[in-house]
C-alpha cells in the first residue's frame, strides 16, 4: 500500500547520489532477496526513546531506504510480515499496529491498544555510515551486505611524554564515552574493574581526545599514559596513545547482546540497564548500585569454563565472576562461580 512512494524517494535520492560527485551514500538500507513480498517494520532509539515505525512493502528482488543520512546507532531492529510465513524475532519488544504507524515508546503496547511483536537486532557495524540488510530464505547466503567502514585513523600521539606526570601505565580497556563528569570534560575507558578518565586539557591536550568523541561505544583501545590517581574503583589518567583496536574483540557478541534494560525472572522489582561496559541496578525504582563489567575467558572459579562475565561494584569495590550459561532469545541466564548459584534476567528492549 505505502511501497509506490518510498520506492519513488529511494529511486530518486539514489540517482543524486550518483549524479553528484562525491556525495556519500548513507543510511538503512532493506533488500527482499525471497520470492515473496514482504511488510517490514523498524525500531530504533531516537533520543532518549525507543521508537517503532512501519509499515514499508518490499517486492522481491526489490529494495528499500528505510533510513536516510548517516546511520545515528550501531543497531537497529527490524519486524516482518509475509503471506505464508511466520517472523519469530530475537525477543526485543516494541509496539505495532497493523496500520501504518510510528509509535513512541515500546512499554505497555497492549495498554496503549498495540501489539508487542517480537523484533531481531540489526548490527550495523562499529563505525557504519551506511548498511544493506537482506531479507533471505532460511539456508540462503547473504553476500550483499556493505562491510562497515572504519573512520580515519586519530593522530598517533598526544604529544604528553610519558613518565612525566605519574606512574607510567598501559593496557587494553574498552571505550565508554567523552562527556561531561562533574562539570569538566572526559573521555572514560572501563578496564579490569576500573572506571578510568583522561580530563581534558588536564594534562591530556583536548584537541587529541576530541578525536575520540564520536568513537562507539565498547570499541576496545590500547591506552598508554601515566596513572595519575586512582581510589576504589576509580582512576585518572594523563594519557599519551590511544589505538583504537579494530575487529580484535573476541566478545564483541556479547557485549552487544548485553546492552539495555534487563528484569529479574526471580523479582521483577530488580532491573538492570547496561550501556557499554557499565550496569546500574535498581530496586523498585529506586537506585542501587552501578557495576562496571568485564567479559574474559574464565575465572579463578569457573576451571577453564568460559566466557564469563565481571561485575564489580563502584560501592562496594567487590567483583563476583558468572560464567555465562544462556544468552540468547532476551534472555541472560548466569551461574555464579564458587556459589554455583543462578541468576536469570529478561530483556525489556
């Protein structure tokens, strides 16, 4: 029914882009690689909410820009509908209609007179402008999709020297964000139990960081500097190199998969929201603690079992190691090593 428009806007958006030298192509696009037509539908995070919008009608051997510019989020979540087939998903939850929609929001759908469907995850990549998903049967090989490309590479070095301001440091840490702490601008890198922070122009020259600002969130870097604080769970640091370590994050997967809002199957007054490498809990609404995570191959307890999974407390300092046992469909089902004790959370988004 909408398919003849959006078709037209793809159609035309397409041809400027190869008329006009050097423009770019960018955003989100969907490729029906089956013989049947298929109804699609996209959720995706704008701000600070969760939005689910559809309907676009994809033809075979046909494809369409659901998103247009620079792709704003390295995942996306896609639902569909087909004459003759049944869409399972991956457990992410957002509202539907069977009429044309956008819908704010992805709680209470059927309080708020909508569907919850069940939608799967799109990656798009680390650092993707642009990506093509493609619809296919079940044993059909995807070759289309456009590899995500990597932004250029930052300047090699601060200019700090290292040695100079505190007990030369280095190690492999994962990228959380550059933003505003306490009032003052930092980059946080989250490492071994440790949240770590490069204050701008303190003494990291802020013209070096702000080349990370736009760097994803979990991208694992090789960090090379002086330590020069640290207390609990936190520490500073003057920082003279980071390289950013593309592609060589065995657990990438799983740090994906655990990011967003989680509920305790046990107790659904316990919930937990992950971003990056942090996961703050709560009680009833109320705040409870905040856990910087780590994923490793194994813990002193877990006898070669793995990958596990960290948790250590910023109140407490304390770290407890959970050997993962599920974590697939929204669901996260952990043993907690030396207590032998399982813990198991659904996701909510």
């Amino acid at each position: 029914m909408f398919g003849g428009f959006f078709m037209k806007r793809a159609f035309w958006l397409a041809l400027a882009a190869w008329l006009i030298p050097g423009m770019a192509h960018a955003g989100l696009d969907v490729c029906n690689k089956t013989a049947d037509q298929h109804s699609v539908a996209l959720g995706y995070k704008s701000g600070s909410d969760w939005v689910s919008e559809g309907w676009w009608n994809i033809d075979p051997g046909q494809c369409e820009e659901i998103l247009t510019g620079d792709l704003q989020s390295r995942y996306y979540y896609i639902f569909m509908t087909a004459q003759g087939r049944t869409f399972s998903g991956e457990g992410y939850g957002f509202c539907t209609q069977s009429a044309r929609f956008k819908i704010i929001g992805d709680e209470n759908c059927a309080a708020r007179g909508y569907d919850n469907s069940s939608f799967a995850q799109i990656d798009t990549g680390e650092t993707s402008r642009h990506h093509t998903h493609n619809i296919i049967d079940a044993g059909q090989k995807d070759d289309s999709a456009r590899a995500p490309a990597q932004p250029a590479a930052p300047s090699s070095a601060s200019g700090l020297v290292r040695g100079q301001h505190g007990e030369p440091y280095t190690d492999r840490l994962t990228f959380q964000s550059c933003d505003v702490i306490d009032g003052l601008e930092a980059c946080t890198f989250i490492g071994n139990g440790w949240r770590f922070y490069a204050f701008y122009d303190d003494p990291t020259p802020s013209s070096y960081l702000r080349q990370f600002e736009d760097l994803p969130v979990n991208t694992p870097v090789q960090v090379t500097g002086d330590l020069t604080f640290y207390e609990g769970t936190t520490a500073e640091l003057a920082i003279t190199q980071i390289e950013p370590l593309w592609g060589q994050d065995p657990y990438a997967h799983i740090r994906d998969r655990l990011q967003g809002d989680w509920v305790s199957a046990d107790d659904g007054n316990e919930t937990l929201f992950v971003f990056g490498a942090e996961m703050h809990s709560y009680y009833s609404g109320g705040y409870s603690d905040t856990y910087l995570l780590s994923v490793d191959a194994n813990c002193p307890d877990s006898a070669g079992a793995g990958p596990v999974i960290v948790w250590t407390s910023v109140t407490y300092s304390e770290s407890n190691c959970y050997l993962i046992d599920n974590l697939e469909g929204g669901w996260m089902d952990l043993i907690l090593m030396g207590h032998e004790a399982m813990i198991s959370y659904r996701k909510t988004n």
